[in-house]
C-alpha cells in the first residue's frame, strides 16, 4: 500500500497542471492578501468626511465627572477639532432635550464607570432631529472611542513619557444608543469565519473531487489491472490512491494557506485599519475562548478528517465505473453529497439557525463545514468538536471500507455500466457465499 501511494502522489503531484494551478493561485492569494488592506485603507480614508458634530453635551457620572474633554479634539485633526465639549449636571434625557432644541448639530455624550469600576463605558446618543447622513454619530463613536486616551492622560497630570507607557492601548468602549452594536469583530465571528471555511472546503471537494473518481479507474481503463493485481491486492490498491490523492490535494492545500497568509501578513504591515479590525477579531476570539491553539489543533484535524471523508466518497463512486468514460454517470453521487452538505449548514448559518447547527454539528457529512470553524473561533466547546471528530472518523472508515469492498468486487469487470442495486446485489451474494 505504501508504494502505491508514494506513486500516487507523485504521479499527481509532477504533473504540469497541478504546478501550475498551485503557482497561479498561490500567487493570485498572494496579491488578493497584500491588495486587499491596502484597498480597504483607501476606502476607509476615501470614506472620512466633515463632521456634522458640532457641540457635545457630556452627561459623565464616571470617576472622571468633572474634567474636560475638549482634549478629544487634537489640533491636527481636521474633522473633529472645532466640535465643541460641553459638561452637563443633568440628566441623559434632559441633555437630550437641550440638544435637540440646539438644532441638528448637537449630540450627547453619556460616560460611565462600568460594573466592575474598573473601565470607561460611553455612549453617543441622537436627537431626533440630529443630521446623521454618513453614519455621522457612529464615526463619532469610534473618534472618542480613539482618542479617550488624551483626555485620561490630562486627568491624570502626566508628562509625554508616561501618556505614552501608561495609555497604550487603553480605549473607551463607545456605542451609539438605538443602533445595532454589534461589531466588525461580532460579524465575523458569527458569519464570515464560519461560512469562508465552508466554502473553501467545498471548493477543495470541487477541485479534488473528479480527480480522485479518475485515480481510481485509470488502470481499468488502461488495462494494466490485470498486471498489477500480480503484485499488489485491490484493497492495497484503492487505500495507496485515496491516500496518495489525499496528501496530494493537503499539500496543494497549505501551499495556497502560506500564500494567502503572507499575503495577509504583508498587507497588515502598512495598514492601519486593516491591523485595528484583525485586533478587534482576536481579542474577541480571545475573550469567548477561540483561537488557542488546542482549538486550532481541533480545528486542523476536523477539517483534515472531513476532507478525508469526501476524498473516500469520491473514490467509492469512481469504484462503480470501468473506465473513465462512465465516471459521470456515478459522479452524481458525490457531486450530490458535496452540494447539499455543504448549502444546508451554509444557509443555516446565514439565517442563525443554531438549533439546526446544533444537529448539523452531529452529522459526519455535514460536520467539515461546521466544526473546524466553529472550534477554531469559540462558537462550540472541546467535548462538542471531539464527539464530532469521532463520528466523522467511524463515517470515514466506513465509507473507505465500502470503497474497497466495491473496488474489489468491480475491479475486473469489462461489461455495461452497472448500476448499483446490482452492486448491492453482488455484495450480498458474496457475503453469503463467503458465509
């Protein structure tokens, strides 16, 4: 089985098609990774426009109540630094109302200590007559959210030195009352990483899937079978393809994970906005638990396991044809399996079905395009994705054996395509007559 693997995998792996596919996409992962941040920045920058703020109410009860926060408007910066500040011993609803009666122009800032006391909570509030085209009050938002750090290092009376050690990284968490809160971070974690992972794989089983079913019957078609049937046994033969295939299709695989992750790594290096939206991911991940390394083990071995999956899928169904020719009329199988285990959680996951993702999660067909993302970002526990695994493990040792019982059962036949009740049938019969 070991050398038919080996021959597998580089029969596969030296072809000029596969070199190629794998440099072309590399480098376009390459260039998407690099170009992408950089135009997410020009958009971001494209996007800056003149406020429509110009006065501030601030309702602050925090430990800071009484100290100004006109320090938020730096010199050099030329949207925010005319808006004026303007503390107010009332309440929220009140400063409400004296902003409203201002104009549209007017906004009210409420700061507070949060539960523990330890952190600054803010929010931006609008009047109902308050100008917003722009999202004006959510850029503002972000602007205090980025710029606290000023206002807290002159409260505090320190010298440039210690703004600089003691205020990196300190912020002011800020929403905007009335709105969705949830983040860049919230919506990647609950949609994009999930489904993104989802549609890899399906592109992988794609790519893969037909090229595998082709493995499998090329000696048929060619008729060296009965030559090597000489010096090998069919079910050595069909577990070297699967696995030569496999580790062909992991290699191609991680060779275009390092281009898009240099690519990500480059286009990080000179953007700003693209560093501050991966942070805002990665402390979000860490604060529900994603992101370690156990779960990025997890989440290789789940997504590694389910490929494996499909790749036996494919070659069950290529084990049906005696030549190349009839591969399609089998291939609806797997072609069937991919689609619909893939679109349903797909789908789910669009519409936050999580009681039919809670299943899905269960189901060892469905499961690669749930649980390794699902792992990797925090969504699901440990004992969740390890009981998944191990469904998709006993799935996978059936479908191999099953491929290998047809295989075997096939592996000389010349005649019309078969159809599978009569496979169903030939199993039978061998199993009695073995009985």
């Amino acid at each position: 089985m070991g050398k038919i693997m080996k021959f597998t995998f580089l029969r596969h792996t030296e072809t000029a098609s596969y070199r190629l596919s794998t440099l072309i996409i590399a480098v376009i992962l390459l260039i998407l990774g690099i170009g992408g941040f950089k135009l997410a920045d020009k958009f971001d920058e494209s996007s800056d426009m003149p406020t429509t703020v110009k006065k501030v109410y601030v309702c602050d009860s925090s430990s800071l109540k009484g100290i100004s926060y006109d320090d938020l408007c730096q010199p050099d910066n030329l949207f925010y630094k005319d808006v004026v500040f303007e503390n107010v011993e009332c309440t929220v609803e009140e400063a409400v109302e004296k902003a409203a009666a201002d104009g549209d122009h007017t906004i009210v800032l409420e700061v507070k200590d949060d539960e523990e006391g330890e952190d600054l909570r803010s929010r931006i509030i609008k009047p109902e007559n308050f100008d917003d085209s722009g999202k004006q009050a959510k850029r503002f938002a972000t602007f205090v959210e980025n710029n606290i750090s000023f206002v807290l290092s002159d409260a505090a009376g320190l010298t440039e030195d210690q703004k600089a050690e003691y205020f990196t990284g300190t912020k002011m968490e800020t929403s905007v009352a009335g709105e969705d809160e949830s983040s860049f971070a919230d919506h990647m974690l609950k949609n994009v990483i999930p489904v993104l992972t989802g549609i890899v794989l399906y592109m992988m089983l794609c790519i893969y899937g037909q090229s595998v079913a082709r493995c499998i019957v090329v000696e048929k078609d060619s008729k060296m079978m009965e030559s090597l049937l000489v010096f090998t046994k069919p079910y050595d033969l069909i577990f070297g393809k699967i696995l030569g295939m496999y580790f062909a299709a992991i290699l191609q695989f991680f060779v275009w994970i390092a281009a898009a992750v240099a690519g990500v790594a480059i286009g990080l290096s000179g953007s700003a906005s693209a560093e501050k939206a991966i942070g805002e991911v990665l402390d979000k991940l860490s604060a529900q638990g994603g992101f370690t390394v156990p779960a990025a083990v997890t989440g290789i071995i789940a997504i590694a396991i389910g490929f494996l999956l499909y790749v036996a899928l494919a070659a069950f169904t290529g084990s049906f044809a005696s030549k190349t020719e009839e591969i399609s009329n089998y291939f609806g199988i797997y072609t069937l399996a991919v689609v619909a285990c893939w679109m349903f959680p797909y789908f789910n996951q669009l519409n936050g079905n999580d009681h039919m993702l809670k299943i899905l999660r269960y189901v060892p067909f469905t499961a690669p395009f749930t649980v390794p993302a699902d792992i990797i970002v925090g969504n699901i526990t440990m004992p969740t994705a390890l009981i998944s695994i191990v469904l998709m493990v006993i799935a996978t040792a059936a479908v191999v054996f099953l491929a290998a019982k047809v295989y075997k059962l096939l592996v000389l036949y010349r005649g019309e395509p078969v159809k599978i009740k009569d496979v169903i049938k030939m199993l039978r019969n061998a199993k009695k007559s073995k009985a």
